[in-house]
C-alpha cells in the first residue's frame, strides 16, 4: 500500500455523550485503523515520508513492552513497505502488543533499562547501526516536528463551535499540535498520563506559547501502567453507557480528568467541549492480561 493511501483518516466521526452530568462530544480517532490507531497516525505520516523520500527502508524506534508507539509503526512500517525494528525496554517479554509488533514484522530488540536510556546518544545509535544496518529514526512516543506537523491537521476535524479541547498528555506531541493549529476562541485541556512537572516544560518548548493551554497533572493514578479501582470503575461504566472504549493508560484517565474538572466548576456549564479519543484500545488487551480482566470490554 502507498503512503498516501494508508494516511487517509477514514470513518472519523464526532459521537454527543450524556455522562454523569456533562454533555460533551467525542472525536473517535481511535476508529482510523485498528492498530495505527488515534494520534500515532498523525505522529507517524511525516516521519514515514521523511523516510520514504530519503529511500530507507528500514524504520527504528523504541518503546515499552505495552506501546500503543511499538504497535503503530510495526502496523504502519509493514503497511508502506518498510522492514522495522523496534528497541524494547527490559527484560524480554510476551505479550499481546508485542505479539502483534511481530506478525506485523517487526523485529525486536530488549535491552537493559539502563541502555534503554541511552536512546538518544550518539554511539548507542551508531552501535544500532552496525548492527540493524541503515534505518531511519523515530523517536519513543513518536514525538518530533515531524509529528508534531502531523498532530496539527487534527483540528481539520474540529469544527469550529468547540471552544474547549480536552486530550491525553504522554510525551506531548499531540496537545503541542493542537496548540499550533487551533482556532483563537479554543482552548486545549490537557490531562497527563505521566508524574511530574516536567511536562510543562516540554510542552512550553513545542507550543512556543503559554496561551491557549493548560495542563492537568493530578489525576495520572500513579503513571503508565498503574491505576485504581476508581478509573476501572469508570471505564467499565462509561463503555456500558456510551459504547466508546476507553484505555486505562491514556483515554480513561482524560475523561476522568474531564468530568473532575465539571465537578469542580473548573469548566463552565456554558463550554462547548469536545474531547479527543487518541486511540490505543489495543493495550487493554496487555493491561487485562497483567491484572486480571478488569476492564470489561
């Protein structure tokens, strides 16, 4: 398949929600592609083009074991006709994402956590290099400019009524290309899936700007892979109520932050809101298999 005919965002729809109190929308990303799903999609089309126009044919990046990143370029690399490796963090494992990296090709890689966070440096990726051979490179999370100039042309799906914009935070690049591309009168809520405050940082760097945005950064239930029976809770009942499927790491922690904020008069009745599913269902799969089928989906 071309580049140009895997990156056509298809069955993108706009869903109203009742919930608990709050009327609000919800635009499905998570409905583009069954594993390049949400913002990976947007994140990756440049990077892949990037790499298509400088004739590699290998794509390398990183990840954790339960990446919604890992599965997306393993998807979307097979899809376009690149080979792809990707450099996994800790012990090796088997899992249900990783499962799926590899029958969509990918060949993996586990390394120490301490060579892990060697990703950006010099001789580890040269070393990579002798090994893998020539690759193009994506960074973990997916996050560059390149990504970024995807994550804009989110808002070409965003109709102009909605003044508040409410998305998950990992490593920023899709709430940075909201900022970017947004409509003066709206307003992009945050809410982070991470500890600490250097999110902040990271995103005034890509956003160039501290209007137009805020960051949540105390509803995260302890950072990726951890949570409460409060946040399963939720997930589970607002699936039943509304048919959308929420992921504990990303999607279910915004839309708890999202109707916290309503609870609390931090969002005004008067808001029209639409909030951005990101995609990432398939790590309910992985999270499940870890905890035991609490998520009922």
């Amino acid at each position: 398949m071309s580049l140009v005919n895997f990156f056509q965002p298809e069955n993108v729809t706009i869903q109203k929600v009742h919930y608990a109190g709050l009327i609000f929308d919800v635009l499905r990303l998570d409905k583009i592609h069954l594993s390049a799903s949400g913002n990976k999609f947007f994140k990756l089309k440049y990077n892949l083009q990037k790499a298509q126009n400088e004739q590699k044919k290998m794509v390398l990046t990183f990840g954790g074991a339960f990446s919604n990143h890992i599965i997306s370029t393993a998807c979307a690399a097979n899809a376009c006709g690149f080979s792809s490796v990707g450099i996994i963090r800790g012990e090796e494992v088997e899992n249900p994402t990783l499962s799926a990296a590899k029958a969509q090709g990918m060949h993996l890689k586990f390394v120490s956590r301490g060579q892990f966070r060697d990703k950006n440096d010099a001789d580890f990726i040269q070393q990579l290099k002798e090994e893998f051979g020539d690759f193009y490179l994506i960074p973990e999370g997916g996050t560059n400019d390149l990504a970024i100039k995807g994550t804009q042309e989110i808002s070409s799906l965003i109709p102009e009524e909605y003044d508040l914009i409410g998305v998950s935070v990992g490593t920023g690049g899709t709430m940075a290309g909201l900022v970017h591309s947004k409509r003066e009168h709206q307003q992009i809520l945050g809410f982070s899936a991470l500890k600490g405050n250097w999110i902040e940082q990271e995103m005034l760097e890509m956003a160039a700007t501290h209007e137009g945005w805020q960051i949540h950064q105390d509803l995260f239930f302890g950072g990726y892979a951890r949570w409460k029976p409060e946040l399963i809770e939720l997930i589970n009942d607002f699936y039943q109520k509304t048919g959308i499927p929420l992921d504990p790491i990303y999607n279910g922690k915004m839309i708890y932050g999202l109707l916290s904020a309503w609870k609390s008069g931090q969002i005004s009745p008067d808001h029209n809101i639409l909030a951005i599913h990101t995609g990432g269902l398939q790590g309910i799969a992985g999270f499940n298999a870890r905890f035991g089928n609490i998520i009922e989906i």
